[in-house]
C-alpha cells in the first residue's frame, strides 16, 4: 500500500489513485 491510512479525504489531483471509484474516500477496504 502506498500509505497505511484508510478512509482518508482524496482531493484532486490524485496522481497515485488512491480514491479508485471516484467517491472522495482513498484507501478503501476492498470487498
């Protein structure tokens, strides 16, 4: 993982796409 934060605020530009659906919130747990 690039970052060991979860549920942060993603604000544009997210170079690294950290938020992966577009919702605002990177890191997500993916399920």
């Amino acid at each position: 993982a690039v970052t060991p934060e979860r549920l942060f605020v993603v604000r544009a530009p997210d170079p690294q796409a950290l938020d992966h659906d577009g919702d605002g919130i990177g890191c997500e747990p993916i399920t």
